[in-house]
C-alpha cells in the first residue's frame, strides 16, 4: 500500500429521488430478482451524517457536495473518479443518467489542482467502485460497469502502475463489493464464489504478493462486509450489528490498527457499501 498520506475526503449528499429512481432498481429488475426494500431518507441521512463526521474525526478534509435531484445516485462519488496520486481520471458510468455525477466533482478536484484526465471513448465504461490500488498496482473489476476499453483508460492514466483486470459477472455489482483493501499487503474478500473467484484472478495476475482476508458470506447479516476503508493506518469497516463474524475478524487481524465501524445504514437497501459513499486522496 502506498505511504502517502490522504488528506482530503468528498461526500455528497442524499436526493430524495434515491428512493425510487436509483439505477438499482432498473438492474434488479433486468436480472429478475426481487425488488430492494425502499430507503427511510431520514436514516439514511443520519448515518451518512455520521459516516461524513467519521472521516473528519480521522482528521480527512472533507468537501460535501449537495444533493442533485435529477441524480439520483449522486451520494456514490466512489464511482466518478480515480485518484493515484495528484492524478485523477474522471470515469464514464455504464448508466448515462449518472454522468451528470461528474460535473460537481471535477470542480472540486480542479480547484485543489489535481491532474485531470478522462474517458472519452463513447464505447468506454469505468466505475471507480470496480478499482483499487494497492500502492503497486491496480485492480478493476471488468463487469457490467466496466468494459475492457474503459479499462484501457487507467492503463493510459497510470502507467508506471501494472492494470489488471478481474473479471466479475452478475449480479455483483462492483468490485468492491467482494475485494477491497484492508491493511498494506491484505485483501478483504468476500467468501462466496465472487470472492473466490476474484482471488483467483488476483493471485494469478498479480505481481506482488498479498494476503487474503476472508469475511463471511451468509446472505444477510455479514454479507459484504469485506467493504472496507483503510488509508493513515485506519481502517473503517462495518458495525457489530451488521457484521459481529466479520468485526471478530478484524479485530483479531489488525490488533494495532486505528479501527472505526461505521454503516452507511438505509443505503444498503440501494446495495451501497462503505466505499461507495466517499472519494479519499
């Protein structure tokens, strides 16, 4: 893992229309599976307070973008942008209603000076829920977010880095979602065959060594749960509520880790996780 230090976080608030128009919705229903249960706004904007008030304590600046109606999905910044470094490539969401999520995190990024690139081949998808950087390299999910072209575009942006691709299918929905980073040199997976299956391929492609950290898949409480946050020797990961196995596992790995738990609360219901609801460099 990198040893730069992270010093600034952007959030951005919770619009009414998650509710009823997040693109979660359209998926389940193209997949055939049951509908999510419907998002108590006034919780969701309690936890998200919470998770935002997280990353200040653990001393992160952080920018809260407002809410955009007309975005639903907008509080998922995770998915707009890549940053290594003081270079940032802006992604280009597989659904085009959420490309509007861009404008307002582009701003703030040019107004702290980071490097700007951007994926401009029409036939090109990336989601940053789909990638984490090791501090070596880079692992991307190539599932139903992120093609192989808009893969090309963090080969182009990070060069000096080796890009690898992990192939992920339905109805996961991001990488990160069953491998994120935990600690320098650990990878947090999700025991299921997603996980499994992710592991396998990072094993085989990688070019240093890692740790796997396996978290439970119960289907329900525990699941997912490998959606971690680690950056300045932190690492945010569920509640004991949410996840008692996973948080038992955590504690027993990491015994000198600043660990915080944190839920992002009612969005589960729209499948967002830790990661999804803050971009950190």
């Amino acid at each position: 893992m990198s040893t730069a230090k992270f010093t600034r976080a952007i959030v951005r608030q919770i619009p009414d229309s998650i509710r009823d128009h997040s693109e979660v919705h359209e998926y389940k229903e193209e997949l055939g599976l049951p509908p999510n249960k419907p998002v108590d706004l006034e919780e969701a904007r309690k936890a998200h307070a919470a998770y935002t008030q997280t990353l200040k304590d653990l001393g992160l600046e952080v920018t809260v973008l407002p809410a955009d109606e007309s975005l639903p999905d907008c509080p998922f910044v995770e998915d707009t942008c890549v940053i290594v470094g003081n270079r940032a490539l802006l992604t280009r969401p597989e659904s085009e209603t959420r490309r509007g999520e861009l404008d307002a995190v582009k701003k703030v990024l040019v107004d702290y000076g980071l490097e700007i690139h951007t994926v401009d081949d029409e036939e090109a998808t990336l989601e940053g829920g789909d990638v984490f950087f090791t501090g070596h390299e880079i692992f991307v999910g190539e599932s139903t977010c992120t093609n192989a072209k808009g893969i090309e575009f963090l080969r182009k942006t990070f060069p000096e880095y080796p890009v690898h691709s992990v192939p992920l299918a339905p109805p996961e929905f991001h990488l990160k979602g069953v491998a994120c980073i935990a600690a320098p040199g650990v990878i947090a997976l999700c025991e299921s065959e997603f996980g499994i299956t992710a592991w396998e391929a990072i094993q085989e492609k990688a070019k240093f060594r890692y740790e796997p950290l396996w978290t439970p898949d119960s289907k329900g409480i525990d699941d997912h749960t490998c959606d971690v946050i680690y950056f300045n020797g932190n690492l945010i990961h569920c509640t004991e509520k949410e996840g008692p196995e996973s948080v038992k596992i955590f504690a027993e790995k990491f015994p000198h880790l600043n660990r915080v738990e944190a839920t992002v609360g009612q969005l589960e219901n729209v499948d967002a996780g830790l990661t999804c609801c803050s971009l950190i460099f």
